[in-house]
C-alpha cells in the first residue's frame, strides 16, 4: 500500500539523524550512527521517515528531489548569536592588529560600547531590516534555528527595542529565532562607578520582559572589568525567579569561576570556556549544563587560549559550537567556519562536531525536543549538502557547502539564492 506525501529525498549518500537521547555526553559524541544509501519523506511540514532507502514504504511523493548521493542532516543550530546592532566595527582591526587587548579597546570606548551607541541610535526598522540580512546569510550556511541576544542598549528603551526585533524576525523570517535578554552585557559609561545600579535597572525589566514574552533566557556577561562572580550570582538568581531559564558568558578571558557558577545555578549553558578550571570542567561534566565553546571569537581576537574541548569531552561534558556572531569579536554567519576551527583548534572529532551543531546545540538553547534532529514527527528542517560524506564539511575549510535547505518542509535556500 502506497502512503502518501509531499516529497522524498533520495538517493542519499549518508544520512545523519542524530536521533538518539539527548544532550550527548562525553566520549558518546564520538557514535555517530550513519544510515548509508537513505531516503527521507516529508509530509505536511514534518518528517513521517527516515532510513536506509531498501527499506523504506512506497510512497506516493507529489514531488522527488534527487541528493544525488550527498550528505543529508539535520538543520545546524545556532545556539548564541548577538543577532541585533547598529553599526559595525571594523576599524577596530587595526587595533587588534597591534595586539591592544580587547578590555584596553572596551576601555577606550571602542568594543561593545561603541555598538550600544550605534544601536540606541539606529530605528527599530532598521535593525530589524540588518537582522533578517544576517539571517539570510546564517540560512544560506545551513542553518535553520537561532538563538539571538540583546545587550546593545543596557537601558529599557534600546533593550526593549532589541527583543522586539528579534520577535518580529522571528513572526517574519522562516527560520527559528530563541530570543535571550542580555542586558548585562558591559558598564556603560554612567554606571562605571556604580554596576549594581545597572544590573537593578536590567533586573527591573525581567517581569515586563516575561509579561510580552520577549525572551526564554537572561543572560550576563562575568568577566573582569565587567560583572563579577556575586553579581553575577545574585543576578541570574533573581531572574530564575521571575521564570527565566539561564545563560551565562563564563571564563573566557580570565578564570573567574564562571563555570561552576553556571552549574551551580542550573543554567542550561555556560558560553565560552575558554579558560574554564579543572574544577570547573569536573563539575560540568557531571552537571546538564552544556559547555557552548566559541572558538571563532578565539581565533578573531588572536587569542592562544581555545576552550579545552578535549578535557570536558573526556571528563564527560556535553558540548555545542556556536559562532558566538557579533561586530566586534566574532563577525561571522557561517557555522561551518566553525566546525572547520572546532577541528582544527579544539581538536574535536568530525563525530563530535556534527553532534556539537545539531542535537547538542539544540539542548542548549532548550529545542532538544524541536530541532537538530531527523525523525519521525520533527520538523522537516534538512540540509542536502555539496559534501559525499560527512567527513567532508569540516575538513574542506572557508566555502559553503549548502546544496539545499529545506525550513519546515519548505525549501528556503538552493544553491544559486535564496528562495521567496
């Protein structure tokens, strides 16, 4: 009896499902389950199977796309983007050329806050019209969900600002946007010699922020010069409370703690790492908080010091890569960069890395049950790539290999352009 749908996708060289409990944990990242010679049916926007092609029913397809023998996936998942700025800032190049750190740049009003005077002075409409740009871009690498933050405002109006953007991007763009309040992302001028100020101002906003439903997450940035340790703490415990799931930017420049600070308080992930504790490493590993590493913000600043992937892998971690897209330190859409740098960098498995952009990224940003995954009753959000294996993608480095990306069973990009 033939059942019927929309379309099939066949012959596939390689078919990652990544359909397994997740997230995937420590040396388990290394199984990688690879169904040879596949076929997957697309009915109504969601997937009704996924296997090899000799065992598959016969279908009724109104349509057959031919992958020609390519890798097929799930859509990557971006787990922490700063989607949302005004202004760009590629002067500061030259900077970072002659080694000033990137605290003596924020210092001389340059960094993040010379973004937050960009983005207070640009319109609501023209960020959003910037936004769905990058986002274009992030769907033309395959792509398919997004978590996008504020924190170029660090005041109500611009912060608020922001997180409408990203709900519109979101009603008006066919990819999936999570949306995080930053708005502890950096002391702005008039709270230098007064922090807490700034974070009660922030803190004030979560009830209306929860209220309009502008964000899933809240999020801070622990960093020398920035938040410490216990205002961190006090912080994101005040947003727990107000029903906010929490993120936080930890141990990327200096070893503060922010790790374990991140376990400790059940944050469902702590981002950067980079230079993460032993300590740390060993508690995040036995924690379910996921260590989102970004080594392209590594590579960007010129920085040594890549996260130690290889450490929380064998203590056991869960971990997810993220291009960490910003203006300053990370000024990147393309997620496959990263999973070349991941390789290269943090030497991760091409196994590993296929986990850390699908199924681990999506527990990251709380889709674990949405997305990053190929099976029966997901959404259809498949990737056919100009790859034949999936060895391939992070080891031919800087292109794109996009063939074709499929958004809720909907083509949204072929190579040539996108669609509508």
């Amino acid at each position: 009896m033939e059942t019927s749908v929309d379309f099939v996708i066949h012959p596939i060289g390689q078919l990652l499902t990544m359909d397994k409990p997740g997230p995937v944990k420590g040396r388990e990242m290394q199984n990688l389950e690879v169904v040879e010679n596949a076929l997957v049916a697309v009915k109504d926007g969601k997937i009704v199977w996924a296997g090899p092609e000799k065992e598959a029913p016969e279908f009724e397809a109104s349509q057959r796309i031919n992958a020609g023998g390519k890798l097929v996936t799930p859509g990557l998942v971006e787990p922490h983007t700063h989607l949302v700025f005004g202004g760009s800032r590629e002067h500061e190049m030259t900077l970072k050329q002659k080694g000033v750190p990137y605290l003596d740049i924020l210092k001389q009003g340059g960094g993040i806050l010379s973004t937050v005077k960009a983005t207070r002075e640009t319109s609501e409409e023209e960020l959003l019209q910037k936004a769905l740009f990058h986002l274009d871009r992030m769907a033309m690498h395959g792509i398919t969900t997004v978590e996008a933050k504020s924190g170029y405002g660090m005041d109500r109006e611009t912060e608020l600002k922001q997180l409408q953007v990203v709900k519109k991007a979101n009603e008006s763009h066919p990819l999936d946007l999570v949306s995080t309040f930053l708005g502890a992302h950096a002391i702005t001028r008039e709270y230098q010699d007064n922090p807490d100020a700034l974070l009660d101002e922030m803190a004030d906003m979560f009830e209306e922020i929860k209220e309009k439903n502008l964000a899933e997450f809240v999020d801070i940035f622990c960093e020398t010069g920035v938040f410490t340790l216990e205002q961190s703490r006090r912080y994101l415990s005040k947003a727990r409370e107000k029903g906010f799931s929490v993120k936080i930017h930890a141990d990327e420049i200096d070893p503060l703690g922010g790790t374990e600070l991140a376990v400790e308080l059940g944050a469902v992930s702590g981002d950067h790492l980079a230079v993460a504790s032993e300590e740390g490493i060993r508690r995040l590993a036995e924690s379910n908080t996921i260590g989102v590493l970004l080594p392209g913000t590594t590579f960007y600043l010129g920085k040594d010091d890549y996260a130690p992937a290889r450490k929380m892998i064998e203590a056991g971690a869960a971990i997810a890569l993220s291009t960490d897209f910003n203006p300053g330190s990370c000024v990147t859409e393309n997620l496959q960069l990263i999973m070349s740098l991941a390789a290269l960098k943090l030497k991760m498995t091409p196994e590993e890395i296929w986990h850390a952009v699908t199924i681990n990224a999506a527990y990251a940003i709380n889709r674990g049950n949405e997305a990053g995954v190929i099976a029966k009753g997901r959404k259809a959000d498949i990737v056919i790539w100009d790859a034949p294996n999936y060895l391939y993608v992070p080891y031919h480095y800087g292109v794109n290999h996009v063939h074709t990306v499929f958004k809720d069973g909907q083509i949204i990009f072929e190579r040539g352009g996108l669609i509508g």
